[in-house]
C-alpha cells in the first residue's frame, strides 16, 4: 500500500486509475447544472466523492448520495486496510451537498425505493455477481430517462468466479431495449433511453 495525501495508508483506484478518466469523458456535460442527483453505491475513502462535488455538481441544489458499509469485503485487495480509518478519512473530505449512509446497498434500495430521480449512478460496492445484479437492478429503477449509470471493474478478477462481469452483461441484455451502452472496457457506461 502506498503512503500518500495525509497520512493516507490506502490505495486510490479513482485518481490513480482508468476511472477518473471515465468520469471525465462522460460526466463533464453535465459540470455545473442545477439540481443534479448522483448516487453512489460504494464510497470507498470519498476520491470519487471529492472529484464530483468540486467538479460536476458545482450548481445550485445538486446532491450526491454515497452508499458504503465502510467495513471492507473479504477481497484480497482490502486485506490489511483499516476500514475505521477510510471511513473517518471519507468524512473528513466531503462536503456539505455529500449526503451519506453507512449501510448495504439492499438496505439503501428497500428504505429509499422511489420513483427515478438520480441522473447519475456509479456501481462500485461489492464485487459479487448475485450483488452487482442486485445492485444494477435497482439502481436503473431509480435513474432518470437520459441518466447515466456506470459500473466500475469491469474486468476485475478475470481468475475468479464471482466477480461483477457476468452480472454487468446480464444487466445489459436484460435492459438492452431501454438502455445505450456507451463504452465496454475497465467500466461499463449506459445511459437510459428517453421515453417514447
């Protein structure tokens, strides 16, 4: 793990990675409108966080949820990572129009269940198949006409079994009809079709 931004002992897969680069290509358009809804299923230490408050949701009346257990997966890539400390290092960092939950995606969906009202959703909580379905499933039910949703590591874990690849093309073929796939690579981008 590398030492970095204030004592940090994590690694940061947003800035450091593919991702950042995705967020950028996909969400600028969309930089300082009023009354954006993003959710996100999966916080982490809040690097995606910081980098959509200060550059996309810079209007007037415009939220971000994060969703996150800040407890970690038995993951090899969260071994030895002090989730206590993410999780106090995250609430260090994010701002005022940061609305946050500390609980499962499932929990989130069955308390929350609405009509659509986000006009961005990022996938990024477990990595288990059964759960990035789940999580997919329910996160198109709330994401507006024309939103966007984005999975994250697409291509994680190409040894393993359980991993989100099958659930993020189950997703994709099941909606194929109301949604347009935007990009298949490291992340997986669609935006949901306008109505009719």
């Amino acid at each position: 793990m590398t030492e970095t931004l204030q004592g940090r002992r994590w690694p940061d897969w947003f800035t450091n990675g593919y991702a950042q680069e995705a967020f950028e290509r996909h969400l600028i358009p969309l930089a300082g409108r009023d009354g954006l809804r993003f959710l996100q299923i999966g916080a982490y230490a809040g690097d995606a966080s910081v980098w959509l408050t200060e550059h996309i949701l810079t209007g007037t009346d415009c939220l971000l949820v994060d969703v996150d257990t800040w407890e970690g997966s038995a993951e090899i890539d969260h071994m030895g990572i002090d989730f206590g400390e993410v999780f106090d290092f995250y609430l260090r960092r994010v701002g005022g129009n940061v609305s946050w939950l500390r609980t499962t995606s499932d929990t989130f969906f069955r308390q929350r269940w609405q009509t659509p009202r986000y006009d961005f959703i990022y996938v990024d909580g477990s990595h288990e198949t059964a759960q990035v379905l789940r999580d997919a499933v329910h996160a198109e039910s709330v994401l507006k006409p024309g939103g966007l949703i984005a999975f994250d590591d697409y291509l994680w874990g190409a040894n393993y079994r359980n991993v989100p690849r099958p659930a993020i093309d189950a997703f994709v073929r099941c909606y194929e009809d109301t949604l347009e796939v935007l990009e298949v690579g490291l992340q997986v981008w669609c935006r949901k079709k306008e109505k009719a």
